[in-house]
C-alpha cells in the first residue's frame, strides 16, 4: 500500500514492477527494484523514492558537468543539423513567459541554467536568479549571475514575493512532495506571477515510466490538481512545442484554486498508465528472449540515452556487446558503462544484431532513414512487438 503524493488516495499495488538493477536518469544503475503505482482517483503514477535520494541530488547528480558543451539532442533535421534541446527549452520559454523589460526571472532547480543563459543572451534586459539543492553548479552560474542572485541548498526569506516569473525545467519529477514544491514557487513570485513549468509527459515517452529517480509521472489531470493545490490558476498546457514533455504556464493565484476534476480526463490517464505499464512489461520478455538468442554473439545498441541503456540493463550479461551507436557528436568517443560509443554509421561489420533504444514512438522512423544500418546479416531488434 502506498499513498498518492498528489491526492492523497491510496494505492494497493504496483501496476508494474521489476526487479534490480533501476536505472536513473544519469545512466547509473542502482540496485533497487523498480515499481511504478497508478492512482485511480486522479490519474497520477509514481515510483519509490530513491535511498538516500538527497545525497543524490547534492552530490551525485551531476547532470552535464562532465564537459562544457554537453546537452542532449531534441531533434535532428532532415539535413542533418542537430537542435539542441536547451537551444529549444529556451525559445518556447521566452514565447510562453512573454516577460515585460526588466522582469526578474528566477530558475528554480536551474543545474547549469544553461536555459536561462541562452535566454538572457536574448533578453538582457531580464534580471536572472538562481537557485539549486547542490553548490556543485555555483561554478557554470559565476561571471554572469551576479553573487546576490545565487542560493543554493534554501532560498533566501528575502527572495519571497521578489520575482515576476520563475521556470523550472524538468525538476517537479524528481520530488517527493510535489505539491510542497509548488507552494515553494508561490511564495517567490509577486503577486499574478507567473509559473513555466516543464517535465515529461510519460504518454509521448514512455521510457519515463521506468526511469528510477523520476518518482513522479504527470498526466495531465495530475498536473493540474497539482497547480491548483499549490495555489496557482492554469493559463496553459502545451504538450506539442516539445514532443515528449509538459510545458504548464500557471498564474499565482491570490486566493485558494478550486481544485475542479475532469472524471474523464481522470479515467484516460489511469488507462494510459497502466497500458504504458503492460508495454514495459512486455518490453522487458522481448529484449531478454531476444538476448537469450542472441548469447554469445556479437551485438550494438542504437541509443546511449535511457532506452539503450535500460536495453543494456537487461542484455548486458548475455551478448557480446561491441558498441553503442549515437548520433549526438557530444556523447561519441566516449565510454558508456565500459563500452564505446561511435556514430552509427561506424557500426563493426560482423554485428549480428542492434538492439533499438529508442522512443518506440518514433524509433522506426528515425532508423528508417538511416539506410546503411539496413543491411544483410544485421537483425534489429525492437523494444516493441
């Protein structure tokens, strides 16, 4: 049994669950099952907390400090150039928040606020501050986010009720009292601030669902009980500016939010999770019947994000793995739980299978235009039937 962190219902059973090692959002492997809960009363799924999942975030979560440049790929056009999802985070962010001159904009849970930046680059007449629960990002905010602006671990008393909007990107998965989270926000922003709030939506990927350190999974009914619990009026969810997530823009609301449910909108996101739930299930006989298969012989996996790694979680110890395959140029050259990652077209001749890592929503349509990868004697194998 377990409780809702939305609200508040009770939930007997796991709708999915799979035994050790989970894989986080980092590309580390943790050896804890993975469960994910479905709640029948407001269309919320959710996973255990990680141990220790402070520490985690304080210390070990250490996203894109490994280099410079690193940022991961939103899309690839079709003549090949690369848009970077910070690049597109920032320009639907300027579009949705609409700031007047000289607004004060805060980036809660910021990391390198490499967002911000490329909004400022923009905008400089904005005012950026930031604030994380780890100093280990103090050193990306230096030279352009002045001192004064900077809090990490708490948010200064003294920033309550300052800023005219605050965003936070793809950070409300990870807590573990989301409402909590939002109340948090309210207190920052002046009155009929404004909120941009951005994180997966499991529907469009559905690879979210068993990522170990997103405890939280938001449909749309979830994400708006959620807004109006922590005191904000819902202006927009946009759920096509970036395919795969939920950007919610939210007004600071003076009084309490009637926190109004949609039956309907309820019962198709609990029938969404728990077929996104059977998916996983059944993903997981596919790929380990098919490693079984392939034992002993020679084999890549398309994808050093989540899917490929989740694919080597579960094929690691049965086939010969030669490499991962990524066309994201920051990830290539590099070494991914003790393997190299090459660009596709590098792809060693005597491979006799690759197994596909990627959105099963779009993965046939991304490999399909790769024509060197269909060749004689190269099985693919897919996550889905």
């Amino acid at each position: 049994m377990t409780t809702c962190r939305v609200c508040g219902g009770k939930i007997a059973t796991p709708a999915y669950e799979t035994p050790a090692p989970a894989l986080t959002s980092i590309m580390t492997l943790i050896d804890i099952p993975t469960r994910v809960y479905v709640c029948d009363g407001c269309g919320h799924a959710q996973c255990d907390e990680i141990p220790d999942i402070e520490a985690f975030y304080d210390t070990g979560y250490r996203i894109s400090l490994n280099s410079e440049g690193h940022d991961q790929i939103f899309a690839v056009k079709p003549d090949g150039a690369i848009i970077y999802r910070t690049d597109h985070q920032a320009e639907i962010a300027r579009h949705l928040l609409d700031l007047p001159q000289g607004a004060k904009l805060l980036d809660y849970g910021a990391a390198k606020a490499d967002t911000l930046r490329k909004i400022i680059a923009a905008r400089p007449d904005i005012d950026p501050h930031v604030f994380d629960v780890s100093s280990d990002y103090a050193p990306a905010w230096d030279g352009w986010i002045a001192p004064h602006a900077q809090a990490t671990y708490e948010v200064p008393v003294a920033w309550n009720g300052r800023f005219d909007a605050a965003m936070s990107h793809f950070v409300i998965e990870h807590v573990a009292d989301p409402i909590g989270f939002i109340v948090g926000i309210h207190k920052l922003l002046k009155p009929r601030g404004t909120l941009l709030l951005s994180m997966p939506d499991v529907s469009a990927n559905p690879g979210d669902m068993t990522v170990a350190d997103h405890i939280n999974h938001f449909s749309e009914a979830s994400l708006r009980r959620t807004l109006a619990a922590g005191g904000f009026e819902v202006s927009t969810i946009d759920t096509t500016s970036f395919p795969g997530a939920f950007f919610a823009v939210a007004v600071r609301s003076e009084t309490p939010v009637r926190q109004e449910q949609d039956a309907a909108l309820v019962q198709h996101s609990v029938a969404q999770g728990l077929e996104i739930c059977d998916f996983w299930r059944t993903s997981a006989a596919i790929i380990e019947g098919r490693a079984a298969t392939f034992r002993g012989r020679k084999a890549a996996v398309y994808g050093a994000g989540f899917y490929g790694s989740w694919i080597f979680s579960r094929i690691g110890n049965d086939v010969e793995l030669t490499a991962f395959l990524d066309q994201n140029p920051n990830l290539q050259n590099a070494v991914h739980f003790g393997y190299p990652v090459i660009a596709p077209t590098a792809i060693a001749d005597d491979a006799e299978a690759l197994f596909i890592g990627l959105n099963p929503l779009k993965a046939r349509t991304i490999i399909g235009s790769m024509p060197y990868l269909q060749k004689p004697g190269l099985e693919l194998v897919w996550l889905e039937a």
